[in-house]
C-alpha cells in the first residue's frame, strides 16, 4: 500500500485549482489518474479530508489523500521509477506545502 497525503500552497487555493482542474473530482480527472498510474496500481482510492468528528488523534489539515495497491513491492518500486511519475514530481511539487507518503504491506484481517 503507498498513501500519500499532501498539503497545498497556491496562497491557500487547493491543488486542484492550482493544476487547472478547477478544484473538482470529475470523471476525466479520475481517467487521468487511473491511466498515469498503470500498469503497476491495482487499486486507486483519491479523495478529501473527512467531515469527522474532531479527535487529538486525526489530522484532517490536508489538502488531498491518494491511496495506491501494488500487487507486491516490485511493482512499487517500478512505479516511483516511471519517467511520467519522475515529470509529475518536478511539474506539481512547486504546489505543495508538504508531502507524507507512507509505503506499508498489510494483511488482511477479514
């Protein structure tokens, strides 16, 4: 599993807005993702901070999540070397504040 969650610049407007995707998840948007990051991810999740309810334990301060399934850690490690994946670190991180990626191999409980 990768998860990357980052925060946005832009003087305060999200990511979004800042890449010319006018600040929504549309079908294309969701298309665009899904065809940058195959042939390696299994499953794509892409989304916003929850409306939860307020605890000290989450931190719903960030802008986006992205929530990637590789079928093993080859298939990672070939995804963060693609040439399009190397592009889009240089094109988009101007627009970020910070960036947490964590990389993790679950199991399945039930």
């Amino acid at each position: 599993m990768h998860h990357k969650t980052w925060w946005s610049i832009c003087s305060g407007i999200r990511w979004s807005v800042c890449s010319g995707t006018g600040g929504q998840f549309t079908p294309e948007l969701g298309g665009q993702i899904d065809r940058f990051f195959q042939p390696y991810v299994k499953a794509l999740y892409y989304g916003k901070p929850a409306n939860s309810t307020p605890r000290k334990v989450v931190d719903n301060s960030f802008t986006y999540n992205l929530v990637m399934e590789f079928d093993s850690l080859e298939d990672l490690e070939a995804y963060g070397k693609l040439p399009d994946h190397l592009d889009a670190i240089k094109k988009y991180s101007p627009y970020w504040e910070r960036m947490i990626v964590h990389d993790a191999v679950l199991q399945q409980v039930r």
